[in-house]
C-alpha cells in the first residue's frame, strides 16, 4: 500500500509502469526512513509482488526489482546507522493522558460492579419481555400501573434509541409482566405515544449502586437506555489501562484472550507476580524473511501491575472464557452481528473519545478533562 501511495502520487497507475528508476527511487526514499532489519524485510515483501506477479494467471509486467539480481546490501542502511523508523509520534500530555488514565481506573475499580450488575438486568428484562405470552393479567397490570401514571401527568418510560422519543415497550412489558405486542396496543388505544415524547421518563434498572464520587453515589440509578454505552466505556476504559500500563503494542493487546493473565501460584514467602502472556507481530518472520500474520507467542511474558490485572478480569467478565478479551461479537452491546475479531484500532479510538466525554459529564467539573 505504501508503494501503491508513492506510484499513485507520482501519476503511475499501473504496477507494470513501475520500472527500475522507480524501484530505485522508492528504495533511496523509503528504506532509509527505517532501520537495516526493518528495509531488509520491506525488500523482500516487494521482491514477493514481482515473484506472485509471475505467477499469475493475469501478470501485470512488474518489472524486477534491481536488489534481486545485484543483491540487497547496497539498497540498505548502513550497518549500525541511526533507525530512521523509530517512532516519532509525539507522546501525549501527561495533563491529558493523566486524567483520562485515572478516570479509566476508577470506571473499572469503582463502577464495574454496578454497570455489569445493570447490564445483567437489562438483559434478564429483556429475556422476560421477549418469553412472555399475551394473557389477561398482562393487560391488567397495564391498567392498574401504566395508565395511572399517565393520567396523573407523571413522565413515562421511554426510550430514544431510533432518534425519537417511543414509549419503552420492552422496559414496560417486562415490569408488568405484559406482553409487548399488548403494550404497543395499549399504548396506541390510549394516545400514550403521544404523552411519552411530550413527557419522557427514565427506565431505572432495579440494582444498587455502589459507586461514588466525591463520597456521593454517582448516579441516582442506571438506565435500561444507558447500559449499552456504560458497558461499552466500561471496556474501552480496561483497554486504556492495559495499553498504557503495560507497554502492549495495540496488536498484542487485540491478541489477548480470556486467560491470559493467570493468578500466579503461591510461592515460599511472596505472593508471586501476575504475568501476561501474549502474541507478537512487528517482524515476525518465517525462515525465507516472510511476515507471519499471526504473529508468535511472546517468550517472555509481560509483568501486570494491580490496575492492569483488575482490567483484565473486568473483560474476561465480558467475554466467554478463551474469547478475545476485546472481541467485536462481545464488545458491540446495541446489536449483535456476529464479527469475527477484535475491535479494529480506529474504532478504539473513537470510542476513547467518546469515553472521554462521558469522563467530563461524571467528573466534578474541577477534575474535568480538557
């Protein structure tokens, strides 16, 4: 792709116009940005387009790259020269990446249990609302606890999830024991569709909070509405966490999987120490300097610290044991499509955003990220 990038800004369109002046140009240009192992592995990456170009049914004419036929050495970096691939990213402001670190910790160590605990419910709710059949009693629960509520100008559950105001047909059915086809017909006999987006009301899921901020609880209730986007900070915050305290490349940490991180075996006069154990990537090779896209067990094992090991058992209670700690089929909590694989990185950093939002709207505005 880097290649394809260099032709294209070059107004070459094609890889067969890709001739020796052009191999020699890229070479001068893009494996002296890199260190003598790392150009020596992208040489034989290119020399496996023009060879898989040979092969094809279809060639596109690739011309050789020159380093096939006069040898490598001289299209490297000199041997000990200064890595021109180091990373030169600007790290993050501790005064930005503090807050939202400290902020990670304290969703895993003092709300995890309430936003599980939530999301348990929201889901038994919906397995009750979902089971149960239509049946007289149904019908007279609604008249006995719904329709009071509306007549007396009190605010009814509703839900916005398809960006307007309904009544929360499940939420309601599954309180009263109603079925939701009768709730929609109940809703639509009485004109309460109506009421519910002139006076929205909570759906507060019936479990304690422990949480707190400041010495207060940090929220009245959590929403049947609000489970969803909680569990789903609730994992982005683990992943910041173990991202950054470990020194995991995001590759190794979208390899973990549930287990990875065993309490260690009790040894004579200590307690042992927690060791990870994961995969890695970045050069990965096969004996003929071929990349391995699955990459190999890390021979040593990464030291976790307390706030990583707390992290991690908030995933492995998210995820099935031996899933992927950040599977996409267990981490996408409004609808349930079934991807293979872990969140791609850029999803992660959208959802880090949006966590750092929800950290200013929870947060004392003096503790407030900027």
């Amino acid at each position: 792709m880097r290649l394809a990038r260099w032709l294209h800004e070059r107004q070459i369109t094609s890889l067969g116009a890709c001739t020796d002046t052009e191999w020699r140009a890229y070479a001068r240009e893009r494996l002296h940005q890199v260190s003598r192992d790392t150009a020596a592995i992208i040489c034989v990456r290119l020399a496996n387009l023009w060879a898989f170009d040979q092969l094809s049914a279809r060639p596109s004419g690739i011309t050789r790259p020159p380093w096939e036929t006069e040898g490598v050495d001289d299209f490297l970096p000199a041997t000990g020269a200064a890595a021109g691939g180091e990373n030169a990213t600007e790290p993050l402001d501790p005064l930005v990446l503090g807050p939202l670190l400290i902020w990670a910790i304290r969703f895993v160590d003092d709300f995890a249990d309430d936003i599980l605990a939530a999301w348990t419910e929201r889901r038994r709710l919906i397995a009750v609302a979902a089971a149960t059949k239509a049946a007289p009693t149904g019908w007279a629960a609604l008249e006995e606890w719904l329709l009071p509520m509306a007549r007396a100008g009190h605010p009814l559950p509703a839900s916005s999830e398809k960006r307007e105001i309904q009544v929360a047909t499940t939420y309601i059915a599954a309180l009263t024991g109603s079925n939701r086809g009768q709730v929609s017909r109940f809703v639509k006999q009485h004109g309460l569709a109506e009421i519910a987006a002139a006076r929205p009301g909570p759906c507060p899921l019936r479990v304690p909070i422990t949480g707190k901020v400041n010495g207060k609880p940090w929220r009245e209730h959590v929403d049947f509405n609000e489970a969803a986007e909680l569990m789903r900070h609730l994992g982005t915050a683990a992943t910041i966490i173990v991202l950054y305290l470990t020194g995991m490349r995001p590759q190794e940490v979208q390899g973990l999987r549930s287990g990875c991180c065993p309490d260690p075996e009790p040894a004579a006069g200590s307690e042992g120490r927690h060791l990870i154990h994961s995969r890695h990537y970045k050069n990965v090779t096969d004996d003929d300097g071929n990349h391995i896209s699955a990459g190999e067990v890390r021979q040593v094992p990464w030291v976790a610290i307390t706030p990583v090991v707390h992290a991690i058992r908030v995933l492995e209670r998210m995820v099935p044991d031996g899933e992927l700690l950040l599977s996409t089929a267990h981490h996408e909590f409004r609808s349930r499509h079934g991807h293979a694989g872990a969140l791609r990185q850029d999803t992660l950093t959208l959802r880090i955003e949006s966590s750092a939002d929800t950290h200013n709207t929870t947060a004392q505005p003096a503790e407030a990220l900027t």
